[in-house]
C-alpha cells in the first residue's frame, strides 16, 4: 500500500514538534533563551494544524465523489 504524501508530511511535523519541544525544555532547564524555538514551534503546530485540516477536507471530498 502506498503511504498518503500529507500523511508523510504530518507524521513528520510531528516528529519535528516532539524534538523542538525536547529542544526548548533543554534550553529553559539551562536557562538560556528559548524564543527562537518557540517562535519554530508555534509556526511548525500551525502548518501541522493547516495540513490536518487540509487532509480531512480533501479525503471528506473523496469519499463523496466515490460513492455510487
């Protein structure tokens, strides 16, 4: 079965999300700054949030077409 390019693409935002989230409680634990990262995070959950949407639309529009 071939996997689904936006399922890829939200799998891997994800991924990216889970890591800078690790990455910004380092910085805090070392008191350093995190802004720039939660800067990342916040645009990378909005992409993910966009492309989920987008997904659920487009396969919705799908299965409407597909019915009989």
């Amino acid at each position: 079965m071939e996997e689904d390019p936006d399922t890829y693409r939200i799998l891997r935002l994800r991924a990216e999300i889970l890591e800078l989230g690790s990455a910004i409680r380092q910085l805090q634990r070392a008191g350093l700054d995190d802004a720039a990262a939660q800067l990342l995070i916040g645009r990378k959950r909005a992409q993910l949030e966009q492309l989920v949407k987008t997904n659920a639309a487009s396969r919705a529009l799908n299965s409407e077409t597909r019915r009989p």
